[in-house]
C-alpha cells in the first residue's frame, strides 16, 4: 500500500472520545513488548511513527492512526503486563472490551504473538475472545528474524496448535528487521477495508 497521508489522530479512553468520520479500523492486539509499534512503523515505513519501548506497558490508550484519510489502524493497550496494578489492568479490560464488542467501524483484529515461543495463555484467551465475537482475525507471529529459517515451520505448527486456529483466520510470520510478511499483512488488511 503506497502512504499518501499518516497521521496519529488521537487517543481515547472511551467511547465519547473515538473518532466520528467512520472510517474503516484494524486493531491490533497483543501482549506488552509484542511488538505492536514496529509493526505499525514497518507497515507505514516511517521508523518512529508510533512510538516503541523496551519498557512494556507503555501503551495506556487507544491509539487511532489514520492512514491516507482512508482507515485507521488502532493500538490497543497490550496485556500480560505484571507491572500495571490490578485496578488498571481491570480498567484496560473494560476499555478494550467495550471497543471490541461495541465499535461498528471495527473491520478486524490483528493479533501479535511471539514468533520465538508458543503463544501465552493471554494470546489464547484473546484469540477464543474474538473469535467468539466472529471478528476476521490475523494471527501475525513477530520477531522472526530471529528464529532460524528452518525453525519457522514449528512456529507456525505452535502457533495453529496453541491457539486453534479456526478456517477462516489466517496466520502470517513477520519481521521488522527484515520486513518480512509486509506485503501480506497489507493484503490482509486491504481486504478487510
């Protein structure tokens, strides 16, 4: 996809506070330190676009990126984090599952997992999440250029054994060092828009 116009539109909280024009949204899902803004950085191909951090957690909001005045990707707060109080990750739940279950625009759902390591017990619970709302769901296994190439063949079993995939989604290794799986995150985005 060619990036005429990019910009980080806002952040929220609740639904007063999303965006009105109805554009089309992705949202992407995943554990702290997944590596949710690489992958947005990688997709927009502006290196520090949405801000990464080695400090997991950082993401408190939802954050809407608006791409060629077109769609948004949407990065949610990620889960799995110990360091956030049990009150707030309480909060996050309430936050991220009134957008999900709510948010008519909501197209569909990227889910980032660890390519390196079968997915957590968090990534199973959020995979039968969305999939009991019937959202179209991509499964996008990160950090594999650091798993040997003859080794991506058991991430890919891990991962469909561990979560269950069902007929319909569909799994995509990637890499932001590489740029491996781009094209094919985009195409799965393009369709859902």
């Amino acid at each position: 996809m060619q990036i005429k116009t990019l910009k980080m539109d806002l952040s929220a909280v609740s639904a007063t506070q999303y965006p009105t024009e109805g554009y089309p949204e992705i949202a992407l899902l995943g554990r702290s330190n997944v590596g949710k803004s690489s992958l947005i950085n990688t997709l927009v191909q502006r290196k520090k676009f949405a801000r990464t951090s080695s400090t997991p957690g950082k993401t408190r909001t939802l954050n809407f990126y608006q791409i060629n005045e077109a769609f948004y990707l949407v990065d949610v707060p990620g889960y799995g984090y110990a360091k956030v109080s049990k009150k707030q990750r309480a909060e996050f739940g309430v936050m991220i599952e009134e957008y999900l279950t709510t948010r008519q625009p909501l197209k569909g759902v990227i889910i980032l997992v660890d390519g390196r390591r079968a997915p957590t017990a968090d990534d199973i619970s959020m995979y039968q999440f969305v999939s009991y709302y019937h959202l179209h769901t991509l499964v996008v296994a990160t950090k594999m250029d650091k798993v040997k190439g003859n080794q991506w063949n058991k991430t890919i079993s891990a991962v469909n054994k561990t979560l269950n995939l069902n007929q319909t989604d569909q799994l995509q290794l990637f890499s932001s060092q590489t740029k491996s799986g781009q094209a094919e995150v985009w195409q799965w985005i393009e369709s859902q828009i």
